[in-house]
C-alpha cells in the first residue's frame, strides 16, 4: 500500500516560548485581544525570518493566577529543520529581552512586532499588571524603547507595487504583504474590510498595485500601508513582446 507523503513528512519543533501574565482582572475579551497581539508578535518574526509554514502549538496553559502561556512552534514544512524553529524561538524570547533592555531593534523584529509589543506593555500598565517572558519583566522600559527605535510617522496617499505572496483573515487583524519590485522589501498592507477577502485571495502570487495611506518613517521606509483599493497586473508573460508592439504600430 502506498503512504500519502503527507502522512510521512516529519513534524520538527523549536524551543518553547514562555510568557506569564499577572493581572488584577482579566475579562475574556480583554484576554482574547491580548493573546491576538501577543501571537501576531510571533507571527511578525516568524514571517521576516522563516518563509515556510509554521504552527505555534499552546504547550501548557495555566489559568491561575498567574496565567502562565507555554508556546512552541512546529512546523511539517519539509524545507525547514529542527535548528530553524529553535532559532525562531529564540529570536521571540530573546528579542522581547532585548527591547526591554536597550533601544535597538532585535533581529527580525519588524515594525509591526515592535508596535504590538509596546501595545501589549501599554495595555497590560493600564490595568496594573505585569507580563514576563521567562523570569524577564516587561515594563514601561519597552515603551520607551521601541518609541525611540521606531522614531516618529507621518501618512501621505500613494501606491506601492510588487508582488502579493501572503494575507491574513483572522479577526480584526486582516493583512497580506506586498514584496516591492524594486527593493524587494516586505509591505505589509493592512485592508480590513475594505477590500473582499476573496479579491486578495485571487490577487495571491500575482503582480498586484496597492493605493492608500502609506504610512513613513523620518529617513522614507514603508511601516505599512492602509490598503484602499487592490488591482492586479498582468503577469509579465501575458504583456506584448517588442514585435507584438511594432506588429500592432505597423
């Protein structure tokens, strides 16, 4: 009988990633958004790092007080190894130490995880209480940090174009990345609403123009662009050759 390879593949797991969250009242909706940011922090570095298909599987919860969040990434994704997901793992929990340390982005922090992480920190301040990754408080020194790494923002209308290689739908938090065709950079554009799921969807792996706020840094790099409308170009194998254009010109 022949074995589906699906059934086969190896599954290969990183390093667990342990938070501890004090906090005097928790509601579900309040704990719902929090654990949305917190994995939208892992997902932000696993994406800039890692371009196969990672799972975070929850290795313990603990719903006492402290709540305790035990997470490991795991992965079936053939072209990533063991080493990968440890390196991940301890790009999350040793990045959240850095941050909270010194004003210096972490390797594979984008903007993105950085603002959720001082989100995070601000939100958990607001009700008195306190997160921790391993035995390492985060406090307002995480705010401070990240405010300083990523400097100020200012919003203009325009377009980015490039090429549409992943979204999101979960929740609140609909995105997909636009890869720009000139520097090759990751965009995420946030969409919402906005734009049908089902349009990105189609739009994946195309070669796509996306207008809206674009949203700068001081020295010109893109933190994200509010996504207004999504139209896509035609692949480059389907745009006239030089003797398609002077056939049509003669």
């Amino acid at each position: 009988m022949t074995q589906n390879p699906e059934q086969t593949r190896e599954t290969v797991t990183g390093d667990v990633v342990n938070f501890t969250l004090d906090m005097p009242e928790v509601t579900f909706p309040r704990l719902r958004n929090l654990m949305d940011d917190l994995f939208g922090v892992l997902r932000e570095v696993q994406s800039d790092f890692l371009s196969g298909q990672v799972r975070w599987r929850i290795e313990r919860l603990s719903l006492a007080s402290p709540l305790v969040v035990a997470s490991r990434p795991v992965s079936e994704d053939k072209d990533l190894t063991q080493s990968n997901l440890r390196s991940l793992s301890g790009f999350v929990t040793n990045g959240l130490k850095q941050i909270q340390r010194e004003a210096v982005r972490p390797p594979h922090f984008t903007d993105q995880a950085l603002e959720k992480t001082r989100d995070i920190i601000e939100m958990i301040r607001k009700t008195e209480g306190t997160l921790a990754v391993d035995s390492t408080r985060l406090d307002e020194h995480v705010v401070t940090n990240v405010n300083e790494v990523l400097g100020a923002v200012v919003t203009g209308i325009g377009s980015v174009e490039g090429r549409l290689e992943a979204f999101n739908v979960h929740g609140n938090n609909r995105y997909f990345n636009v890869y720009d065709s000139l520097t090759g950079a990751r965009v995420r554009c946030d969409f919402g609403h906005r734009i049908p799921a089902y349009e990105v969807g189609a739009a994946a792996e195309r070669r796509v123009v996306v207008h809206g706020e674009i949203r700068y840094r001081e020295d010109g790099q893109i933190v994200n662009v509010v996504a207004h409308t999504l139209e896509v170009l035609p692949d480059e194998g389907d745009l006239p050759s030089a003797n398609d254009v002077l056939g049509i010109l003669a």
